[in-house]
C-alpha cells in the first residue's frame, strides 16, 4: 500500500472522531511524513536522472523517417522549380567545369535542413548549400505518418553529439540543368561516429525513394542484383571524368570492359546496386554529400565503397567535408580492381 494512503488509513482507524493526540502518536505521525517526503523526494531524482540519460539521445528509426519526409520534400522543391530556375556558377572545378548552382539547390536545402532541424535542433547537420539564408522558409505543418515498414523496426538511441547529417540538396545540378533529369537525386545520410549508418536517395522526377540502414533494414525497392557477365561495366561521372578512363585502359587492358558516363553519385550508386553497372569509379576529389548516401545504401546491401587507397571515408570529420582520394564502389570487392588502387 503507498504510504500517502497509510497515513490516511491510519489516521482515520485512530482519530475517528475528535480524539486527544499524545507525543507518541505525534511522532509516528512525523515519522510516517518524514519517510514520505524523503521516498517522494527519491523517486523524483530518478525520474531526472532519467531524462539527463535520454535527452540528448536520438531514436535513429525517427531520424529515418525524418530524414526520408526530408529527401521527398526537397525533390518537391527540386520539380517545382524547373521552369523557374536562376542558373549561377560557384566557380570552376579542378577539371575546369562550371560548379553550377540553381534557384531549386537553395530551395531544396533550406526546406530539407528546416525538415531535419525542425525536430532535432542539436544535431550536426552538413548540407552542400550551407550558406544559404533561409530566413522565413515555410515548412509544412504536419509531416506524414511513419511508414509501415519503418514503424515495424526496433529502435535504436545513440548520442546526438555522435550524429552527422549530410544533405545533397540537389545531385547532378549539371544534368538539371540540361533537361536530364533521370541523373537528378536528393539526398540523405545519417553517419554515427563517422560511419555511413543510413542513407536516403530520393528520385524526384520519377517518385523513387531508396533507402538503407546498415545491419537493420532497408525499403522494400532497393533489391540487389549482380551481373554474371564477364564484362566489367564501370559507371563514371560526365563532368569530372578526370583521369579515370585512362587508368581504365591502361591498368585493365587485359580484361574486357566497359565505360559507361552518368551524372549523380546517388544514381550511379543506384545503378550497380540495381545490377546496371559492376562499379563507380572515380579519380578526382568528391564532396562528402555526394557519396555518403550511397555509401551507406552499399554498407546496407553488402556492398563496398572505399577510396582509391583502399580507405574507408570519414563522414565524422566535418572540418573536411572534401574526399581527395577517388573512390570505389562495388557490391563486392572484385579482386582484379586492386590494380587500380594507388
């Protein structure tokens, strides 16, 4: 019985009526209120102690779901303005190409981040257009309901000071730009302690959204399938081919391959998982946005992504948010690649 109901009990069995209290029964009394407060006084501190635990913790099956709305919402922006778009150049790219930057890349960021940060305000959060103002953006004021295939997974709490969100608010801006929009993805990666954990890759113009969480699940669409040819199929960017056709070449002349030029980390990554190309291959510098989605939708299926030194990438080291190192990727590790690897 709780003791608040005790005193209660007791007092009516002996007061009954109007009764005389004598020193003994006054300092049960005290006794009784003393051990209420102090258990009263306990069970609160617990309770704090248990919010200290939790609250700056994150559920990474809500991130998720958050991270999915997110992706959707900003390729929303990304269609919406295909017949309003302000092209501008960022600059040139070590190949000489021009960094192109649209009116649909800031809208899709400022939405996409606003999505993220709406719920988690402490989370780390990278997007390729950081510095954007997004002052007075409108954010939708319901999100849709978690998914049925999301919901069904366990949770799983990490620290938030652990979690690095990085967001591609636009993928191939280039191919955008031309009208080729089957290359164009936004994208979303989820990275704890430095390592890709979940990865969304949304295909605004044709309503597709892949996504991965390593170890736990993935969505139904995202299906492996490997290709049996003895041909090797590499996938490469058509802007940034650097060097990577003639290491190609020169470095595999013996066995039989294939070069294939696309635009988008997100829909070259897609397309050797979906069995369409053996490997992504590329030689110069990546941003980190472009490929950690990727990588984890690789990490999740069993597939591979490291650089061109044979490393895995850093998504926790934000300082540099540049991978220098090309890189590889590959749902299995061919043996024969290691003659491209420096």
């Amino acid at each position: 019985m709780p003791i608040n109901q005790y005193v209660r009990k007791y007092v009516i069995m002996n007061l009954g009526g109007a009764i005389h209290l004598n020193k003994k029964f006054c300092l049960v009394i005290f006794i009784i209120l003393v051990l209420y407060l102090y258990l009263s006084s306990f069970g609160s501190r617990d309770e704090n102690d248990f919010t200290k635990q939790t609250q700056n913790k994150v559920n990474l099956k809500n991130l998720l779901h958050m991270a999915v709305i997110a992706a959707e919402n900003g390729g929303n922006e990304v269609k919406n303005n295909i017949n309003s778009n302000k092209i501008e150049s960022k600059g040139k790219t070590k190949e000489g190409a021009d960094d192109k930057v649209t009116t649909a890349d800031y809208k899709s960021h400022c939405i996409m981040q606003g999505t993220i940060k709406k719920l988690y305000h402490d989370i780390k959060l990278i997007s390729e257009e950081f510095k954007t103002n997004c002052e007075g953006i409108d954010l939708p004021s319901e999100f849709p309901s978690i998914p049925r295939e999301i919901d069904a997974l366990n949770d799983s709490w990490v620290k938030d000071s652990d979690i690095t969100v990085w967001i591609d608010p636009l993928d191939a801006t280039q191919e955008y730009t031309e009208k080729m929009y089957e290359f164009v993805t936004t994208m979303v990666c989820v990275a704890v302690n430095g390592k890709p954990v979940i990865g969304i890759v949304h295909k605004p113009f044709l309503k597709e959204t892949y996504w991965g969480w390593v170890g736990t699940s993935k969505s139904p669409n995202l299906q492996v399938k490997e290709r049996s040819d003895d041909e090797l199929i590499f996938i490469v960017s058509r802007s940034h081919t650097g060097k990577v056709k003639e290491m190609i070449n020169t470095k595999l002349s013996e066995i039989k391959n294939k070069i294939v030029e696309a635009g988008g980390a997100g829909y070259k990554v897609l397309e050797v998982i979906k069995g369409n190309a053996d490997v992504y291959f590329h030689t110069t510098a990546i941003k980190k946005w472009d490929i950690c989605a990727g990588n984890a939708l690789l990490f999740s299926v069993g597939g591979n992504m490291t650089t061109l030194k044979d490393e895995l990438i850093d998504y926790g080291d934000t300082e540099n948010a540049v991978n220098t190192n090309g890189l590889v990727a590959t749902l299995k590790k061919y043996l024969n690649l290691k003659k491209l690897l420096i």
